[in-house]
C-alpha cells in the first residue's frame, strides 16, 4: 500500500498513450476512472468481445495484462474511437484525428488520501501538463470519482494562475460523477464500522474496499452534502469559480447518470440524478445503465458513445465559433493575444500565414487593463498584423511582434 508520500511517483499517478495521430493532432481526449477502477478496464466492456480483426488496446504501464470476456479481447471504448474514425467534428477533423489518452490512480486510491488530494497530485504530473501544454484543444470524460479528481486537477490550476493550460481545456465530460456526493458512500460509512465498534477493531468495511481496489478514505469522502461533506462542497464552491472564469470562453461541461439499478434487488442506484449537478451542467442525460457500465459502450450507436461524441462536436464547434467572435471594445487586448497564440499552434493550410504576439511578463498587467478599441472587429485569422497597427494606435503598449 502506498503512503501519502509516494503518490506523487510516476508508479502512483500517470497517464497511459492510447493512440496518437502519426501525422499529429491538435485535439486531445483524456480518459480519468473512477474509485476501484483502472485506466483501461474501466473502459473495457464486461460482456462484449471486440472483432477478431480490430485493434486491441492496452495500459501496458499502470494495468499490464489483457482482459478478456470468454477468452477473447474485451471490447473497449477506444475500440469503438476506431470505428467511429470517420465520424466529422468541426474544423475538417475526424474522431480518427484524435489522440487518445487514460489517467490511472488506481495505485494511489487505497493510499490515506482524499480524492481531492489525488487530483491535486495529478496536476502536478509532468505527463499530464504535457497534454495541456502540446495540445490546443484538450477534452476529458470522467467516469465516477474521476470527475471528483478531474475538476480538482482544473480548479488547482485556476488557483495557480496556469491560464494557458485552463484556455486549452475547451470540454468534460462527467458519468456518474457524484458531484453532490453519493447515497452509498453515506451507508458504508454508517454500517462499515458498525461491529468494529463493538470489537474494537478497524472497520469491515476497509477490508471489503480494499478487496476491491478502492480507498476506504475516498468512500467516506464521497458521503453527501446532506450529511455535511465539506470536502465536496468546498470543491463545488472552488468548481463555480472556475466556471464563472470561463465565460465567453470555448467551454462544454456535460453530465450523464445511470438510470439502471446497479443491485436490483435492492433498486440500489449508486449515483442518482440529483447528486450529479454541478456548475456547467444545464442538464443532465439519463443513460439506462447502471453507474460501472456507464464507461462501457459497446458499439458505435450505443447512447454512451453517443453522449460523448455530442459533447465533443458541441467543444469544438465552440472553439470554431470563438475564432469567429466579435471582438468589442470591452475586450481586453491580452484576450485577444491570446487568441492569437492558441491559433499560432494549429494546423493550418499551406501557404497561410501564421503570427504570433510576445508580451514581456513585466508588461502584462497593463496589456491585460486595455481594450480593443476604437472599432469591433471580427476575428481575422492570418490579419493580426493589420488588427494590431490599429489597436496601437490608440493604445501605447509593450506589445512585440518578433521578426
């Protein structure tokens, strides 16, 4: 078992390749399990093979060894990602051209820390920055707890001041992730350690979590608001926050829940509706599944593949859209600049013309305090030069464009 000191080793918390584009990508989408999962079995089916000629894909790093449902591969969601290769997304891309990654924890869930914790170490992985800084447009779907962790990693960053990392984050995807916390997590922490109680010994329920891959500490971290969960609801506090930052900014956040029992005898769902809002979700998509099968689809047209290709064209058509904006006079020229940069790293066709804008660090503030004036423009691609001689005129600034 690991101690809380270890968890920042690359044995702990890493990130697994899937797939990468060979001619390369400017989308990525990163998985991230939940609590007891891992980064490829989460996402593997549990009743469904993959076709005897399709690609099967492992986690040789964090979860070596093939997984197999009657002796043959398991189909995963990265297998239906190949099938779906051909599917268009905006800006002329496929799903093909999207590169393909899984966050595993599962060695650092048992360890003494809350999944809080956990996601604040994920965001000082070196693997996992690279993403956010190689990639202009980065999308995750999280399954469970992951979404506990994912929006920690995001809101530690908000705090850090990291704002080309947060731009580059244009969508999540959450299944099941109780937000709000979860019914379950509220019973195995009152029954758990009920006979201890009376032998004095560590709680059952510890050994039962731990049997399965899963932290006894992050399941009672998971326990609802209702029942005063202060981890949560200062994450759903810090969560606002960074959804109020992001306005007028390229940004999707969706939300999907089970609607199947996960122990029908007992009607036990594991997350509930009610317990999946949080800031960003308008509405929230009913999945029948129950809450492990969520991360499972098994074939192109099935609802979860579905829910997630939708939030991934709605992310990118978003983006299209924001290289479209009408930049106002209330906009501040560092928004502007910055758009400018995240669009010097995209592919563009051959012989357009890319520019890029440096600011020196001592003069972003002021940059940051003026404004796009004296006209509206529209977003011009390969004309920033023009845009630039005009906005100086009217604005004495530090701003530089290299030779």
């Amino acid at each position: 078992m690991l101690l809380l000191t270890s968890i920042g080793s690359a044995a702990a918390i890493g990130v697994e390749t899937i797939r990468k584009h060979p001619q390369g990508a400017d989308v990525a989408l990163v998985f991230v399990h939940g609590l007891g999962g891992g980064p490829c079995s989460t996402f593997e089916s549990s009743t469904t093979n993959a076709d005897a000629a399709e690609r099967s894909f492992e986690c040789p790093r964090y979860e070596p060894g093939k997984r197999t449902v009657n002796g043959k591969p398991a189909l995963s969601w990265f297998t239906i990602f190949e099938r779906d290769h051909a599917a268009a997304l905006p800006g002329g891309r496929t799903l093909g051209d999207i590169d393909l990654y899984t966050v595993s924890y599962m060695d650092a869930a048992p360890a003494t820390i809350s999944a809080t914790e956990i996601g604040e170490s994920l965001v000082r992985n070196p693997e996992f920055l690279r993403i956010l800084d190689e990639y202009n447009n980065v999308l995750f779907v999280a399954h469970s707890m992951g979404g506990i962790v994912l929006r920690r990693a995001i809101v530690r960053l908000q705090l850090n001041g990291e704002q080309a990392r947060l731009d580059r984050i244009v969508g999540l995807g959450l299944l099941g992730s109780p937000s709000e916390g979860a019914p379950l997590a509220d019973f195995v922490k009152t029954w758990g350690c009920w006979i201890p109680a009376i032998l004095r010994k560590v709680c059952w329920g510890e050994y039962v979590a731990q049997w399965y891959g899963a932290g006894w500490h992050q399941i009672t971290d998971l326990q609802t608001l209702e029942g005063h969960n202060h981890l949560l609801a200062g994450l759903q506090t810090d969560w606002g926050s960074v959804i109020k930052a992001r306005q007028g900014k390229p940004f999707v956040v969706s939300c999907a829940y089970e609607t199947v029992a996960e122990i029908p005898a007992l009607k036990l769902t594991v997350v509930e509706r009610i317990y999946t809002h949080t800031a960003g979700c308008f509405e929230q998509e009913p999945i029948t599944q129950s809450h492990m099968a969520l991360a499972k689809p098994i074939d192109i047209e099935d609802n979860r593949h579905q829910w997630l290709r939708r939030t991934i064209v709605e992310a990118l058509q978003r983006v299209e859209n924001f290289k479209l904006r009408n930049w106002s006079q209330n906009d501040p020229l560092g928004a502007l600049i910055d758009q400018i940069n995240l669009e010097a790293g995209q592919p563009r066709p051959s012989g357009a013309l890319g520019e890029t804008v440096r600011v020196r660090p001592e003069s972003e503030a002021e940059v940051n305090a003026l404004r796009l004036k004296p006209d509206n423009r529209d977003y011009g691609g390969p004309t920033w030069g023009a845009l630039l001689k005009s906005i100086a005129r009217y604005n004495s600034s530090s701003v530089k464009k290299p030779d």
